[in-house]
C-alpha cells in the first residue's frame, strides 16, 4: 500500500496534464546479472520492477555482458522479447550493437549510463532511437567552466590533471572554454597520482600565487592534497569534478572542498514519497535505482501520451516534460536530457550539500 500511495502521489503532483491512464507497457531492461556490473544490474532491475508494478507495465530482464562479443545475442534477445521500449544499458559496447536493430523496429532506447558523445552523434545522424538520462560527456566540463566563471572569475587559479585520459581531456577541456573567455590559470600542473603525500605539489601551488584549485583528479588524491594544504597551512580552496563523489579511501575529504556533480536524487523532495515507498518494501534507493524508477515512469507517461496524440511511445518521449522521481525529464532535439544535473556541492560532515546551502562558494 505504501509503494502505491507513493509512486500515485509523485505523479499527480507533478504531471503537468492530466489524460487518462493507458495500460501498461511491456519495457526491456537491459542490465548485466552477473559479473563484477552484477550489484549495478540489480539496482536497475530492482528500480524498474518497482514502478512496473504500479501500472501494469511488465518488465522483461535481458542480460548484458558488456563485451562486444555478446551484442548479437543481446540484440536476438530484445527483438524477441516483444518489448515497445527497452532501458538501463551499462555499456557502450551493449548499446552500440542493438542500436541499428531498434531502430528498424522502431523501438526506444533510454541508457542510465553511457555517456559517449560520438554514440550520441551517431545516433542522431543515423536515426537511431537512443534518449539519454545519463549527462553527456561535454556537460560535466562546460558545468565546471561555469562554476569557476561565476565563482571565481577574479581569483588567481590553477589547472591540475592527475596525467590518466579522463583527467587530463576534462582539465584540457576546462581550460580551453576559459580561454575563450579570456580567462588564463596562473598555474598548471600535472601531478603524479595515488601518492601517499602531495606536499611538493602544495608548495608549487603556494609559489605560483594560486588559491583556487580546479583538479581532475580522483577523490583520494583530492583528499591527499586537501590535508596537505591544510598541513602547509597553505589556503586554498579545491573544487573537483564528479569523480569526487565517492566513497573515502585511506584519507578522508576535508570540509569546504567543493564538487561540481550530481546530487543524490534519493534526497531531493520530488524523490521523497518514492523513497519513502522503496524502504519500507527493503529496497534501498542508492545508485541506479531511482533512474530505472524513472525512466520507467516517464515512459509510461509518454505511452499516456502517445494514446493521446495516436502516435507511438517513440514519437511521444519527444515531448514531455514528464514528472518524474529525477524531476520533470524533457529531451531536446538531440535526445539528450534537456538541462543540466549537475551541481556545485561542497563536502561538509560527511556527505556533499548544495554550496547554497553552506554558505557561498569562496
């Protein structure tokens, strides 16, 4: 009865119009069930059968193996499984080779996860029915550009990378939107990464005048540099990206470093009836289980939708927006969520809040 109540109530708050409900409807969901991806495939399948059950809808488990080898049988299994729209998708390889059958089926595809920009591009070139719930890869780097500008246009501030490729393309990309602005780091650097110390690199920092550190590095060596500035008792303040929200390893974050990521869905208030629903039926909210919620909600909606216009689910996930436990989810006309989720968060006593909520970034 809570999970019913709750899924009812989120709806009915947010819907923006109000057309009788269609039956369900029948949702792939693509996800690995074992492996090392076997706790994230569950989280996935366990979001989706949650809200499923709610509508009538039937949710049809389809194995990822994440390796290309297996695409041919993953693309077999979903054309099989009579399904009007499939979600979850891991891995790009996974989604890469079932594209081209579902778009000849007419068949969309919401991935939580991959967040390749040449598959979007493709996707839209050759038509393929790929929505995306997962950030694109340019929307983590143009959110972190926007932070800094807004925050600390006038502050003397470094660029460092840890020297792995994601570091280093997401600081590179950083630094080449801020110099098209205009704006020039008075320090770059790359550091040497999972070291025990970084202290050599605090005083580099220290020398060059810079007090506001953008890295792209990893949330362990954050902490490292974090406690030796602190130590140094050099000033500065430290914002990372969305690798920065993670579990502590051997050193713990220090209060104040700030993070450009996404906020815990599982505590905003348009989760909170759900959440409330998950727990009290033992599923906890973590990872990708609220997505799976609702991306199988908003597919619903768009079914409701699709009813209404006598057009296909397909057709129908191009409008919205649709109230969901993520917030109202609309694409844009490349089929990426429209609008940004991340945020500028700042760690403070053990889990990261809006930097609106701790004071304004300094």
């Amino acid at each position: 009865m809570l999970k019913s109540i709750g899924t009812s109530l989120l709806v009915a708050a947010l819907t923006l119009t109000s057309p009788a409900f269609a039956a369900g409807l029948k949702i792939a969901v693509v996800a690995p069930a074992d492996g090392p991806f076997a706790a994230l495939g569950k989280q996935i399948t366990d979001g989706a059968a949650f809200q499923a059950a709610d509508r009538g809808s039937e949710i049809v488990p389809i194995a990822e193996s994440c390796d290309p080898a297996g695409g041919e049988a993953l693309t077999k299994a979903l054309l099989a499984s009579g399904a009007e729209a499939a979600i979850g998708f891991l891995c790009t390889e996974s989604l890469e080779a079932a594209l081209p059958a579902l778009a000849e089926a007419g068949i969309a595809a919401i991935t939580l996860s991959v967040r390749s920009d040449i598959l979007m591009e493709d996707a839209i070139k050759k038509k393929w029915p790929l929505f995306r719930l997962a950030p694109s890869g340019k929307a983590e780097a143009a959110a972190i550009t926007d932070a800094i500008v807004t925050n600390w246009r006038d502050k003397p501030l470094a660029l460092i990378d840890d020297g792995t490729i994601h570091s280093r393309e997401l600081v590179e990309s950083v630094r080449n939107a801020l110099a098209e602005i205009g704006l020039t780091p008075v320090f770059t650097d790359t550091y040497r990464p999972a070291q025990e110390q970084q202290v050599s690199l605090v005083r580099r920092l220290a020398k060059s005048g810079a007090t506001h550190v953008f890295t792209g590095g990893d949330r362990n060596d954050t902490a490292v540099i974090a406690r030796d500035a602190k130590a140094e008792n050099v000033p500065i303040t430290l914002l990372g990206g969305d690798t920065l929200n993670a579990a502590d390893l051997d050193v713990p974050l220090e209060n104040g470093v700030l993070a450009v990521t996404i906020p815990d869905a599982a505590r905003s208030s348009e989760a909170a009836p759900v959440v409330t629903a998950m727990r009290a039926a033992g599923i906890e909210p973590d990872g990708y289980v609220l997505p799976a919620f609702a991306a199988v909600s908003l597919l619903e909606q768009a079914k409701d939708q699709a009813e209404k216009d006598d057009k296909a689910v397909l057709d129908a996930l191009s409008k919205g927006p649709y109230a969901t436990a993520l917030g109202p989810v609309r694409f844009d006309i490349t089929h990426e969520r429209a609008g940004s989720p991340y945020t500028l968060m700042q760690w403070r006593d053990g889990r990261f809040a809006a930097a609106t909520e701790t004071g304004k970034a300094e």
